[in-house]
C-alpha cells in the first residue's frame, strides 16, 4: 500500500506523512518528496489552518484571549528525527482550558 491507498483521521499521522511524504512504517519511499512540508508548517496547518477553516477565530494558538484548546504530546516533535513523527502519542487534551482525556 502507497500514501495514495490510505487516509487517516490521526493528526499525528497525517503530520507524519506532510512532512515524511511517507506513512510512518510503511517502508516505502517517498512520495513526491519535493512536495514535503516543514514540521513548523504542518503544524501550523493542523492548529491554525484547522481553526481558519472551521471559522474559530478564537482558537488556533496560545494567544491571551484564545480558548486554550491543546493537546500535549510525549515527546518535542522538533527535538526528534522527524521520521519519529508517526511515534508520538497524545498524553493529555485540553478543551477550553479544562482537561477532557489523560492517558
């Protein structure tokens, strides 16, 4: 199965894969390795991007006034190999400030 065959609604997969051009695992090689994105932009895009679409002016980034909706990983996605994207887990979410799941 290639990036073509498969979609995910995981965020962290999908991330993997702006930025990889690859699922995380699959062994296969890239595709269309010239269209990658950064990981500040990819995130960027699942953050910001996903509350523009979705028309939450008030939500999308740690500003004074946002809703602090967040989730928190296991681990720095910029301190690791971005081949590792796929690796990282949601430990806790946030929704308006208030905590809605722990792992």
């Amino acid at each position: 199965m290639c990036i073509r065959d498969r979609t995910t609604p995981d965020p962290l997969q999908a991330i993997h894969v702006a930025v990889n051009r690859a699922h995380h695992g699959s062994g296969y090689d890239a595709f269309l390795p010239g269209q990658e994105l950064d990981l500040a932009t990819a995130l960027t895009a699942y953050t910001a991007g996903s509350a523009f679409v979705n028309r939450r002016d008030d939500t999308g980034s740690l500003r004074p006034g946002f809703r602090a909706d967040l989730a928190v990983l296991d681990r720095d996605l910029f301190a690791a190999p971005a081949a590792e994207i796929g690796d990282a887990s949601v430990v806790m979410t946030f929704v308006d400030g208030e905590p809605v799941y722990e792992a």
